[in-house]
C-alpha cells in the first residue's frame, strides 16, 4: 500500500484504504477498482491523496498504530461537537452535551489502553481519506501524538487522558470562525488571520463550563498557539509561563498541519517537516518536546518514494527501528520487471543514502 496524488492515479487502481464523504459515510471501499466516474466525483469532493495497491507498493504493509475504526468513532463524536457549535451565535458549552464529552473521553481511554499495549509506539499517519476531513483527522493526530510523546516523557495515566483531551478539543472553536475564512484558499488578510486566532478563545469559551472535562485540559484548548519566545497567541506567554502538557500538544499540532492537505496547502512529506519544526525548535518549541516527536515519527514511513545519492530510485518498505534515516527499501528500476525488485537494508549498504523524497517516479 502506498499514498499517491489523486492528479497521479489511473483509471483500474485497486484502492487499499477505504474513503468517506463529509457526512462519513463510505465513497469508495477498500479493494474497490478505481473508476474514470470514481476518480472524478473523489476529485469533486477535494480529496487529494489515496491509498493504492500496486506492484510498486507490493510488501510495503502500513499498520496503523490505532485503527481506522477507533479512529471513524472519534470523528462521528468530534463531528457531532463541531456541528451541534455551528450557527450558534453564544459561544458557550450550551450545546455541547456532556454525554458526548463523557463518550469522548471513554474513546481517547481506550487508545491509551491500545498505546499501553503496543511494543513499538511508532506512529504513521495513516489519515482516514474524506471530504472535509481535515479538522477530524488533524484533532485526532494531535491527541494520538501527543499521548504518546506523554508516554515517552512519562506521564501517568491520568495526565495521558487530560493531554489526550486537550489536544483532541483544541480547534473545536473553529466551528465559530466563519467558513469563508476557514476553509479560505489564499494567504489570510490580517483581520481574517485575527479572527482565525481567535479560535483558541472561541474553544475555551464552549468548553469551559463543561463538567467533567480538567482545568488541565482546558489550559492546553487556551494555551496550544503559545511559542517559548512570547510570539504565540492569545497572552504571549513565555517560557514556563507554558506548561508541559501544552508545550507537547503544541509541537504535534505544527507537526500535523505540516503534513496534512489542508484546504490551503498539500501535505508536506515528513523529512520535510521534522526539518521546518528543526528550525523553529531553538526558540519557540519545547527542545525536548521535539527530540520526542523524532521517537515517536517515521522518517520514511513505509511508501514513501526516495532518490537515493546514487541517482537510483526506491520505496521504503519498513524502517530500522535504531537507525530512522536507513530504513529497508525496494529498488525500483524502470527497465526491470517490477516483481524482480532488489530489497536493501540500508544498515547493511553504508555507502548508500536517502537524497531527498520524491512525489512519484521521474
Ligand atoms: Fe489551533
């Protein structure tokens, strides 16, 4: 299985992970053969990326830390949230029941239990693929990221699930922010940019009065675009004016709008990112936030096209697990059958390295 650019797929693609439109429910399922009708109305429906089975991608397995059916439930719970706050002019937790709270929580406990039990915490960001999806897939990255930086820096239980919950409900104010400024596809005018930051007040605003959910919580919903230097938004804060928990749900939430199509932007590949996130590091992102996230990340997850130094080409089938830059890849030669590829662990051919990513082959 491989992610490829919808612009790149052909007619007769065999897709790998099912799609679902805005209202959830199933476009096209898992091993359905894409169709010319298929392929246009995905494109219709702004879906930029999809999963395929292909003889490129044979052996490349993409397991998700945390599967696609927790991960739908989150989203019909997150969906009901951010629907039940549109048209709403009070900014307050009115509508949101705290049943729905209560199940929320019941669902992010149940990842951390899947955490707990998982031997290795590597996580793929393995998006469920839909229409408007982004607000659902990014909340849901950012809570499952940040729990497992939490876990690595060795945080209870008890503050996993309040991190957990904070990161998941960060953005649920942006179901105030006006759609035309949200889902806007050029550069933010400076009043609209206002308004979008204001989205941090507008989640604090609908949640605060919610019992059952930590003044722990809510700080990280008021705090996640704070930055180390007092750059960050809304109070500037500085330093250890910023607690731990928020500073990881911070690092997770750059990381992942860095690597998910955006209604602005296209995904970013992971290298790419970590490198972007290198550069803020010093002096607005927690340091050893940021040495986690590199734990907790696949470099080169598995189906990500490389150039290698010496000019030849392949697909990365599995990372070392010590070594994120030299992981196992198929050699792939445009004059050979496909199915004689040459597996290499780049552990074993030192001579060898990744050059950069690649979109798709030359
Ligand atoms: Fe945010």
């Amino acid at each position: 299985m491989r992610l490829i650019n919808i612009l790149d797929v052909e007619v007769g693609s065999k897709i790998a992970k099912p799609v679902y439109d805005s209202k959830l429910s199933l476009l096209i399922n898992k091993n359905a053969t894409l169709t010319e009708t298929l392929l246009n109305k995905l494109k219709q429906a702004d879906i930029r990326h999809l999963y395929i089975e292909d003889e490129l991608s044979k052996g490349v397995i993409l397991e998700p830390l945390i599967s696609d059916e927790i991960k739908l439930q989150a989203f019909v719970i997150m969906k009901n949230i951010y629907e039940s706050q549109m048209d709403k002019v009070e900014k307050t937790a009115d509508t949101v029941r705290e049943s729905t709270i209560r199940e929320l929580k019941d669902l992010v406990d149940d990842i951390i239990t899947e955490i707990y039990s998982s031997n290795e915490l590597k996580y793929y960001s393995t998006e469920l693929m839909g229409a408007e999806m982004y607000h659902y897939n990014h909340a849901v990255e950012v809570m499952i990221l940040s729990m497992l930086i939490g876990k690595k820096m060795g945080l209870d239980r008890e503050r996993l699930l309040k991190l957990g919950m904070g990161a998941v409900l960060a953005d649920i104010g942006k179901s105030k922010v006006p759609s035309e400024i949200l889902n806007k596809k050029g550069k933010l005018e400076p009043a609209e940019f206002e308004e979008m930051k204001r989205h941090v007040e507008y989640s604090y605003h609908i949640l605060k009065d919610l019992v059952g959910l930590s003044s722990l919580s809510r700080q990280i919903v008021l705090l996640h675009h704070e930055k180390l230097d007092g750059s960050g938004y809304p109070n500037g804060f500085q330093g250890d004016q910023i607690p731990l928990l928020v500073r990881i749900a911070t690092v997770c939430d750059i990381f992942s709008a860095i690597v998910s199509d955006r209604t602005y932007n296209n995904r970013i590949s992971v290298d790419t990112a970590i490198e972007i996130l290198r550069s803020a590091a010093p002096t607005k992102l927690d340091q050893d936030v940021f040495g986690m996230l590199l734990q907790v990340v696949d470099i080169y997850p598995p189906g990500t096209l490389v150039e290698l130094g010496n000019g030849q080409y392949g697909i990365v089938i599995r990372s070392n697990l010590n070594s994120p830059t030299r992981p196992i890849l198929k050699l792939i030669s445009k004059n050979e059958d496909l199915n004689e590829y040459k597996e290499i662990d780049l552990m074993e051919e030192l001579t060898l390295f990744i050059k950069k990513v690649i979109p798709k082959l030359p």
